[in-house]
C-alpha cells in the first residue's frame, strides 16, 4: 500500500476499533514543538519550565496557576488554548468525534490552522488505502488553500502558499524589471498540471503540495473531488451520499444548498433569495455539484429527495478556501438522524 500526507502526522496517532483515531502523547507533542508555542528568547522562566515539562510527559496536568505563573499575556492566552484543546483530545473518543462537535457548535477561538491540521489527520484516515491521485490531489482543497488561475481557457488550481513561495523566488532571480518582463511567465512557474502522464508522480511528493489541479478541464480531477467529499462524510457522520459535478442549477425547485466556503454562500445565498449576481460572480465559481443522501430517512422533511447543491467558489484574491466543516454542519439531515 502507497504512502501519502506523511506530514500529517497520521503516525503519531492510534486508529481505534471504531475506525477513528485516537490522541497519542507523541500527537501532543508534535503540537509543543509548533513555533507557536515554543518559548521566545524573552520567554520568563516559568514559560520554559512549563514547556520543558511538558515535552517530558505531554498529558501532565497543567494547573490555572501554571498558567497563570507566565508572565506574558499572549502566553497565557496561548497556553489556556493549547491545554484546553490538548484535553479536548486526550478526552474524546476520537479526533473525528472533536471535529465534528467543532463543525456544529462552532470553532470559538480555535486558530484556522489548528482546525485544518484536524482535518488533514482525519482525511488521511478516510482516505487510507486510496490509489487514486486525482482524489488525493482534490482532497488537499480541503487543508490547504488553493489560488486559482485560467490557463489556455482552462481553470486551474494551485496550492497557494507554494505559488508565493515560487513568486518570492522568481522575484529574487529576476531583479531586474525588464529581464521579469522578458521572462516567460507559466500559469504557475515549473509546477505541474496533474493528468494521465504524471498522475503516478504523485506519491513521491504528496507533502510538496507542487501538482496543480486541472479542474477545469480534466474530468477526473472535478470526479476526484465529488469522491473525496463522499468519502469525508461517509467517514465523519456514516452517511452515504452521491456526489456530481453539474453545469448549472436547473431545478426551478431547489430547496437546500450548501455553500463550500465565504464566496460559495454569499453566492448562494444571493440565488436563494433571487437576487441579481454581479457580473463577475459566475466567473468565481469553481465547482458546482449535486449530492443526493442515499437513504431518505435521514433527511430533513423539507427537502425529501430532492439534491442539495454544493457552491464551491474562489475569493477576489482568486483563492480557494474550501470549509470541509461546512459539508458537516450544513446536511439537511432530519431531527431523529443517528449519526456520527
């Protein structure tokens, strides 16, 4: 079996008999030697030992005092949120189980990337066993933002950290104006565009996040992330759903969408309402998909058996930033659905 995502760090946890992973001291400290919680050259003594010890037995109880001990007040905000969270992991039956209570009652002060590492973790288990890099490669929209380019008439994606870090690069070799003007200008520098050809390289830069995505233009990228999404919520509420890509809304009587992030709902929510789009809201749209829950009971009256539409949208920055707790949250699933 291939190895993928090895940076998700999926070795550092246990999977449980229920399929789930489960926290590990090693997951905790993997956390303590973030940048962010790793004591400044300022740091006061008490923030060092609190550390140190910590790295010596991750799952030791931290006291208010402990915290409170710190001299710094970003400090104590940091470690109050870190313990806090640590706890909620060590507690749960299973990191899928704190992931899907954060996607419905709300992340609170949770940073973005703590909720993304989350989700990594989780789809790597999801997706154990996956042979298929069209589907892995759609999956990294759901942990890592993707900037959005038309190449050729063809809508690609690209991860968008990696773009930046290319740009910063090219910026340093070209110093001169007129030789970054002269210089041939790619969709995305040397980055390559998945397709038939190179898909099988893949595996051995999973974590490079340097593989762009033909989503436009390349029927099994759209189809890699249609399964990609029934996988996620098949794994996190036991539900089996159908998803495909369609050109348009053709249902004069939609009655649920769920947009896949900020410009997907507005967008949705403006075609919902009857509103006029402004004219360059189609052209943000990147995927648009119906999805269909298999068995009926589970959803909600007011929809019955007609499809939920999924909005997947980019920003006026041209990024994509897809909130896969947003398929959690937002399924039209009746009052008595036993899930998850």
């Amino acid at each position: 079996m291939r190895e993928f995502w090895v940076a998700s760090g999926h070795h550092l946890t246990r999977r449980g008999d229920h399929g789930g992973l489960v926290a590990t001291p090693e997951l905790i400290m993997a956390y303590l030697a973030r940048p962010e919680l790793m004591p400044p050259d300022d740091a006061c003594d008490a923030e060092r030992d609190l550390h140190a010890s910590l790295l010596s037995d991750p799952l030791r109880p931290v006291t208010n005092a402990d915290i409170a001990a710190l001299a710094d007040a970003d400090a104590r905000e940091n470690w109050t949120f870190m313990m806090n969270f640590r706890d909620r992991l060590i507690a749960a039956p299973s990191l899928e189980a704190v992931y899907v209570a954060l996607a419905r009652k709300g992340a609170g002060d949770l940073p973005p990337i703590f909720l993304s590492q989350l989700c990594h973790l989780i789809l790597r288990n999801a997706l154990e066993g996956c042979d298929d890099p069209y589907m892995l490669r759609a999956a990294e929209l759901f942990y890592r933002s993707q900037l959005a380019s038309v190449h050729e008439g063809t809508l690609l994606l690209a991860d968008a950290e990696v773009v930046e870090a290319q740009q910063h690069a090219q910026a340093d070799i070209h110093a001169s104006p007129l030789t970054a003007m002269l210089a041939p200008q790619p969709a995305f520098g040397e980055m390559d565009v998945m397709d038939d050809d190179n898909a099988w390289t893949y595996w051995s830069r999973s974590d490079a996040h340097a593989m762009a995505m033909n989503i436009g233009g390349n029927p099994k990228a759209r189809a890699g992330l249609c399964r990609v999404i029934e996988r996620w919520i098949a794994h996190l509420l036991g539900i089996a759903v159908k998803v495909e890509t369609v050109a348009s809304i053709e249902d004069r009587d939609w009655r649920w969408f769920i947009g896949l992030d900020s410009e997907g709902t507005r967008i949705g929510n403006a075609l919902w309402n009857g509103a006029a789009l402004d004219g360059h809201a189609a052209e943000r749209i990147v995927a648009l998909m119906r999805l269909q829950i298999e068995d009926i009971r589970l959803v909600d009256e007011r929809v019955g058996n007609k499809p939920v539409y999924l909005i997947l949208a980019m920003g006026a920055d041209k990024v994509v930033r897809l909130k896969p707790q947003n398929l959690v949250a937002g399924l039209p699933l009746a009052a008595a659905a036993n899930v998850a």
